[in-house]
C-alpha cells in the first residue's frame, strides 16, 4: 500500500526538519526514519518541496544519501555555506562532518 502525504505526516517531517541545528543536515531517508517511515524517504522530498504551503523551514539542510544537495537549487549550497557546511566536491555535503547525529 502506497503512503499518502496529508496534513498531519507533513507538519511531522517539517517538525523533524526544524531540529536539525545550523552547520548540519540530514538525509532524507534519516527524517524518514525518525518520523517511523523508514521507507519513504521519496515521500520526506515531497513533503519538503511543498514546504512553502506550510511556513518557513530550514529544507536547506536536508540532502540525499550521499550528501547530494538539490539539483537545480542554487540557493541550497549558499545557504549552507553561510552556515558553515562544507563540501567535498561541488554538490556533496561532507556528511562525516556535518551529518546531524539526532
């Protein structure tokens, strides 16, 4: 059965999101796992992508297994760097650095 994203399971991943601290991030599937979801790391980007609907969180800070920021979203990689975050090469977060450790 296919998870559907309501209300409720957004306001959840946005909960988890604005704990991450400035200078770390998380993977979605880590947010996946936190809310009991360990499955749907798909369903933590949709959430994040329709973020705006909801209010202002940090979805900077959430990146993909390998530390991929967003491709197309230019802004990501300088607001992470504002923050501190490094980069092992143009696109990837140094996750043994800056990995949240929830």
């Amino acid at each position: 059965m296919k998870l559907t994203l309501d209300d409720d399971l957004s306001y959840l991943i946005y909960s988890v999101v604005e704990e991450i601290p400035k200078g770390y991030v998380a993977t979605y599937g880590q947010i996946a796992r936190l809310i009991g979801k360990e499955k749907n790391a798909r369903l933590v980007g949709r959430a994040l992508k329709m973020s705006f609907m909801y209010g202002n969180f940090p979805c900077h800070r959430v990146v993909n297994h390998s530390g991929r920021i967003t491709p197309g979203w230019i802004e990501q990689k300088k607001l992470l760097e504002k923050e501190g975050v490094t980069f092992k090469d143009e696109f990837h977060v140094d996750l043994k650095k800056h990995q949240w450790k929830e």
